[in-house]
C-alpha cells in the first residue's frame, strides 16, 4: 500500500505510511565489534540492522570490513548491552547500569527545529 | 587513545594499498600484469579463449543483472551485499576476458570483448541474463549461478591453466560467500511469510528449467576438458544436485519437477543464441561505448 | 518543572563546558533537546544525501564505456550506501529509528542535499560529480570530523577517507576525457558547465541569509560557516580547473590579490529555492525510487523477521525443554505458567 505519505504542518507523518503502523524498524540494532590485527582488541565500530545474528555477521562483513577477510567480527543485539558511564552525569540513569542509548525508540521531531 | 586510532588500526593494510581495498581489477589498468598469459602445451588456443568467454560472460552478464538492482535492494544493507556481489563477479569477468585475448593470438583487451561483439557472440548461459521478477527471484538465480559456478572453480583450480588456476582459487572464496548469502536468503523467504513462501516457490519454478543448460557440455569444452585445462560441466551436476537438496531441505521446500528450457535447432546461450532479453541488456551495456569508437576512458 | 531544571543547570553547564573545551558529547552524556534534535536531523539529512545519491550515479553504472570505470563507479556507489548506513547508525546511538528517519525522508520531512535534485545526463556527469560534489562535500565533511558529538565525529573520519578516494577517480576520469576524442572533450566542459553552479549551492546560503548558524557554531555542530566554506570550495576548484582545460562558468571569477583568494558570481538563488523546495528538475523521480524501493521491500523485511522470530521460538523451546529433561521441570514451568497469567493480565489493556 503506497498511503498517502505526506506530513502533517508540525512534519509527523501520517499513520497510513508502509504497513499501516508506526513505522518501525523490523529488524533489531546490532552493535558491531572489529579486530582488525592479533595483538589489538575489539573496537566499536558502529551499528547495522539486521533480522538475526547470522545476518548481521554477513552484513557486518560487507559494511565495516569490505569483506576483508582477516578481521575478526563481534555482533552483538543493541538491547543485550548494559551500560554503565560514570563520566555522563545524569540522574536519570540506573547507576546500577542501563540501556545503551537513552531513547532506543521511536523518536519525535518537529519541523520547527531549522535543519542546517 | 584518540578517537581516530580505532579506524587507523583496522584501516592501516587498506592503507599501505590503497588498491587493495577495491575489488581485484579496478585498481588498475591491466587485470593480468605480471601473468604468463601463454596457452599450455597441447591445447588449443581458440577452444581456451573460448571457455574464458563462456566463464567470463556469465560473470559480466550476471554482474549486470545485479548492478541493475542498485538503490532497489528491499534494505539498506543488501543494497552493500549486492553491490559486493556485482563487483566480485566484474572482477572475475575482467581476468576471464583479458585471458581470451592473450589465448586467441587477437590481443583483444578486456572492454573489446565486452563492447565491440554482437550478441551472437556472447557466450553466457541464458540463466545469466534473464531478468529477475522480484527479490526471491533474484535470490533464487542466484543460489543455482553460485552452486554451480562454485562447483566448476573448485575443480579448475588444480587444472592446467596457470591463470584459470588463479582466477578460480581467488573465485572460489568469493562464490563460496555468494552461495552462502543467497542459501540463507532462499532458508528466510521459504520460512518467513505465507508471501515470501509463495514468491519463493514462483521463483525457484522460473529458474528451474534453465539449470539443463548449466551442464551441457560443448565441443570446446569436451576437447578442454581431455586436455586437462577445463572441468566437463556434466560431472558438476552430482555436486550441485547435493548442495541445493541441503538447501531446499533446510528451506522446507521441493525443487520443482521441470523440463528443461529447449533451445533453438540444439543451441542456446553457450552457442549464442540468446533470450530476447539479451539484445536489450547489450544495448544498455554497450551504448555509450559504442557511441565513442575508439575511445580511451 | 523548576525542579527538573534546578537540576538541569549543572548538566547544562558541564555540557557546554565539554563543547568549549573541544571535548566529544558521547551517547549516554546529558544535551540540551535542542542539540540532540538538532544533531538527529543534520545527521539523518546526511545519511539521507548519500542514500539519494546512489541514484544518479548508479545511472551509469550499467552503461559504463570501459569495465575499469564501470568497477570504480559500482565500488563508489557501493561506499555511498556504506556511508549512509554509517550515518543512521549515528543518528541511531540519539535515539531515532531509522524506519522512522527512512518515512520522513520519503514523506518530505526531512531533506538531504540539493545537489542530488540534479540530472546527470553524460558519462562524463560521474567524473564531475566525483570532481566537484565530492570535493564540495569533502569541504563540508573534513571540519565535521572535529563535531562535538563523538558517533557522528567517527563516522565522518571513515567517510572522509573513503571520500577523498572518490574525488580524484572522478578527477582521473575528466582528465582522461580532456585527451581524449573532440566528442569526449565537450562532455567534459558541458558537465561542467551545469554542474558547476549547483556545486557552489551546496554549502546553503549566504551567511546573511542563514540565522542559525550561530547557535550551530557555539555547539559546534558548525564549524565553519557557508561562505567560509564556499571561498574555500573556489579556491580550490579553480586551479583544478585549469589543470583539466575546462572553463568555469561565471564571467565574475577572477583572482583577487588583496583578499588572498578568488572573487567569484552569486549562484541563482532563485533556483536553489525552487529546488530545496520539492521543484528541482529530479526531486519526485529521487523520492518516488526511493518509496518504492523502500515498499516494494517490505515483504522482504517481513519476512526475515518472521523467520527470525520463529528460530528464536524454537530455540526458546529447546531450552525450555532441555531444561525440563534436566529435572528442572517446577522452575521451567512455573516460568511458563507466570508468563502465561501475565499476558492474561495485560490482555484486556489496549
């Protein structure tokens, strides 16, 4: 169904955008890890969706690493981290550890934020 | 630690070789500097130009049809997979075409295959070059191209000819990567939805029919295989039969019971008698080429 | 609302003390709501600018006149997608979604860069779009590298590397053209010609006519302003362009010893607000490719899911199960029976 896609004055989109709900990502965030030498750890590299671990290893091959095959590759579901950041003073946070991100939902922005 | 020493550590043999990172052959100008190009004793010249053709088109043709599903991939990231795809198999493409002129005695170059013959010419299996009805269309010609041109490098790899040697040792790697990744999406389409199940089971009948071609062997590539320099493409079928019974095992799913596609008075892509899909494929292809003879790009 | 501010104000304040001291805003730090949607947007409309730009270069890519070309373009296009999937992951780490960011690029909600609201008509298009779009935004993208917010700040490093790759293929191209045929020579110049001015464009508008730079530069989100960014982008174009042999299209360009560098025409300004608002030349044809691509997916995405969700099942069941074999059977079903009743629960909730 193509819907009408066009926003509203305050830039929401209408509900009737692909699949009739709120569009959100099917598939889950997975954080990727990489090691590029022995000898060197795995670094953070950033994230990519994907709809299983399986895929996000070969999505992770062919985004991050240009399937260099000598890289070593930690995929890893964003919800599974805890985190915990001392350093970030905020009195929301469980100090006990939380969620990676803050918002890990669907997020709202008006069309009055100018864009650059 | 700066921010940026992360990248540095994973990026730094990119860097030593900037050429490195891209697909073998765009790095730079002659795909087969540096190779002994000359034909093995005892085969002939023509019948091993020939089989770089038939290998070669295939890889062009299929690259083709791959490169036409940029910025149409149903997602982001199989948009880079696919992208990786089309440009393993231009690479292959490349050494294959350039290895016809040096075996041949024409010195034709890689883009005086790919531009300046007719169709007539062209030697791919019809399978490359049929378009594909939606994703599980492409997923499933993708899967039977793979199997089977997994099966025919593995064997040329320890046959006769040093650059087919190293062209299927290099291929075999990276088709072993596009069989796995079209497996597993056959496996997800087949178990996602009543929908994808559907277009799955439509797109493994469309492509059935023209697997027959795939091991139908012709006289240069009998006369190659005596001489030791080529795989005989019928002894692939026990292999192939093997790897998507696994898959349509893991999938759930029948191979469809179809004949095979005829060709015309016996001939067909091998012989270059192609679909009439081809004649606009090549138009695509070679238009701007060809609307600049002689031109250095 | 006093309270949540009386607590804000040390937050606010090591905030801007980090962006003052050139320090990266991480994640989880606190930031003001204004920068964190105003950080989503710029970083989405950038993911959304290498997304749309994979089409009018992937135009050519099945027409490409030699296979060395045509293997530069598909790996340039293929690092394009790689870009903008860098990029959402960024915006991603603040909290957006991207299928959310993907229906408000669709929607017109969200914008990415006007250059891609250009037609490339000539094989000769890709070198000057290599040349000129990439250098423009290498320009751009160099100082983000140094942007407050650390996720964007990483990502632009990888792209600016791989960017600068991009621009001097495109510029390799053209001058291998400029030696080439009379035919091939006036495509150089006639790509030029209209890609030249656009270019210019890409860096927004005057200074005088953008008011929110300011707060942009404080945060450091901006670090130069457009038309800092623009003389840069002239000077270093024009001795470029002498060394191909083409000429720039503007009658006003000329070196000014004085100012140290190059005195340059005003782009029709009229023409890049007609364009960044939905009237440029491929603005419908760019999102129309883009929704069906993005629709025309879905099933596809369902699917996967779909499958996915089931061998998560299953593998919860065989846990469950190996679980009970293992004579743990109270506790394993005593999980199941309370999740049962929870769903029952909840049920009657909307």
């Amino acid at each position: 169904m193509s819907g009408d896609a066009s926003g509203d004055a305050s830039g929401r989109v209408s509900e009737n955008v692909s699949g009739g709900g709120q569009p959100r990502s099917q598939w889950p965030l997975f954080e990727v890890f990489l090691r590029g030498k022995r000898g060197l750890n795995h670094v953070h590299v950033g994230s990519l969706h994907a709809a299983d671990a399986t895929m996000a290893l070969h999505h992770a091959r062919d985004l991050y690493t240009r399937r260099n095959e000598g890289v070593s590759i930690w995929v890893v579901r964003a919800a599974d981290i805890t985190a915990s950041s001392p350093e970030e003073k905020d009195p929301f946070f469980a100090p006990s550890g939380d969620k990676v991100y803050r918002h890990p939902t669907f997020y709202d922005i008006p069309d009055s934020v100018p864009h650059i | 630690m700066g921010f940026d020493t992360a990248y540095e550590a994973i990026s730094e043999e990119e860097e030593e070789d900037p050429g490195h990172r891209w697909a073998y052959g765009t790095g730079f100008t002659d795909p087969l500097a540096g190779v002994d190009t000359s034909v093995p004793d005892g085969v002939d010249g023509a019948d091993l130009a020939t089989y770089c053709l038939m290998l070669g088109d295939d890889a062009l043709i299929m690259s083709h049809r791959l490169q036409q599903w940029l910025a149409r991939a149903p997602e982001l990231e199989e948009e880079t997979a696919l992208a990786n795809i089309a440009l393993d198999l231009l690479g292959q493409a490349r050494l294959l075409l350039s290895r016809a002129g040096a075996a041949d005695g024409t010195g034709r170059g890689e883009d005086d295959y790919a531009f300046g013959r007719p169709e007539r010419e062209f030697r791919n299996v019809r399978l490359a070059e049929i378009a594909d009805a939606d994703f599980a269309g492409l997923v499933a010609r993708l899967l039977v191209f793979s199997t089977w041109r997994l099966a025919l490098l593995a064997r040329l790899r320890d046959l006769r000819d040093p650059v087919l040697a190293a062209v299927a040792a290099k291929g075999v790697s990276e088709i072993t990567y596009h069989r796995d990744y079209a497996a597993q999406w056959a496996i997800r389409l087949a178990g996602g939805t009543e929908y994808s199940r559907g277009r799955m089971q439509a797109a493994l009948a469309a492509v059935a029919p023209l697997c027959a071609e795939l091991f139908t062997a012709t006289g240069a590539e009998r006369r190659l295989a005596a001489a030791g320099v080529a795989a005989d493409p019928a002894a692939l079928r026990p292999e192939f039969d093997a790897v998507i019974g696994q898959v349509m095992s893991a999938a759930g799913m029948t191979w469809p019971d179809r004949p095979g596609l005829a060709g015309v008075a016996g001939q067909a892509g091998r012989d270059g008698v192609h679909t009439e899909a081809m004649g606009y494929l090549l138009a695509e292809l070679q238009s701007v080429a060809r609307a600049h003879p002689g031109a250095t790009w | 609302m006093t309270a949540a501010t009386r607590e804000a104000e040390p937050l606010a304040q090591d905030f801007e003390d980090l962006v003052a001291h050139d320090r990266r805003i991480e994640p989880r730090d606190w930031m003001p709501e204004a920068y964190r949607k105003t950080m989503i947007r710029q970083i989405a409309q950038h993911a959304h600018s290498e997304i749309i730009g994979m089409q009018p270069e992937g135009n050519w890519v099945t027409r490409a006149p030699s296979l060395r070309r045509k293997a530069i373009l598909l790996a340039k296009i293929q690092d394009e997608a790689g870009h903008g999937l860098y990029l959402y992951s960024a915006a991603e780490t603040l909290g957006a979604d991207r299928a959310d960011l993907t229906s408000r690029l669709i929607s017109g909600a969200q914008k990415y860069s006007s250059i891609f609201n250009y037609p490339t008509l000539t094989f000769a298009d890709v070198g000057v779009i290599g040349w000129l779009v990439d250098g423009a935004a290498i320009c751009n993208q160099v100082p983000l590298c140094r942007s407050s917010y650390g996720p964007y700040a990483r990502a632009m490093i990888r792209i600016c590397k791989e960017e600068s790759f991009h621009q001097r293929q495109g510029y390799e191209l053209l001058m291998t053209m400029m030696r080439g045929t009379d035919a091939q020579q006036e495509m150089v110049q006639d790509a030029t010609s209209r890609w030249w001015w656009p270019s210019l464009m890409m860096f927004g508008p005057p200074d005088a006519d953008s008011p929110n730079t300011a707060q942009s530069m404080r945060w450091r989100i901006k670090r130069h302003t457009n038309d800092e960014l623009r003389q840069r982008f002239v000077d270093m174009s024009v001795p470029q362009a002498e060394a191909l042999g083409v000429t720039l299209p503007d009658p006003l360009l000329r070196w000014d010893d004085d100012r140290g560098h190059y005195d340059f025409g005003q782009p029709d300004w009229d023409e890049f607000k007609q364009v960044i608002s939905g009237h440029g030349p491929c603005n419908a044809e760019r999102i129309a490719n883009r929704r069906a691509a993005h629709e025309n997916g879905g099933w596809v995405r369902e699917a996967a899911a779909a499958y996915a969700a089931r061998q998560a099942a299953a593998a919860g069941q065989t846990v469950a199960g190996q679980a009970a074999a293992g004579g743990q059977a109270a506790a394993g079903g005593q999980a199941a029976a309370g999740g049962q009743e929870a769903t029952a629960g909840t049920g009657g909730t909307a």
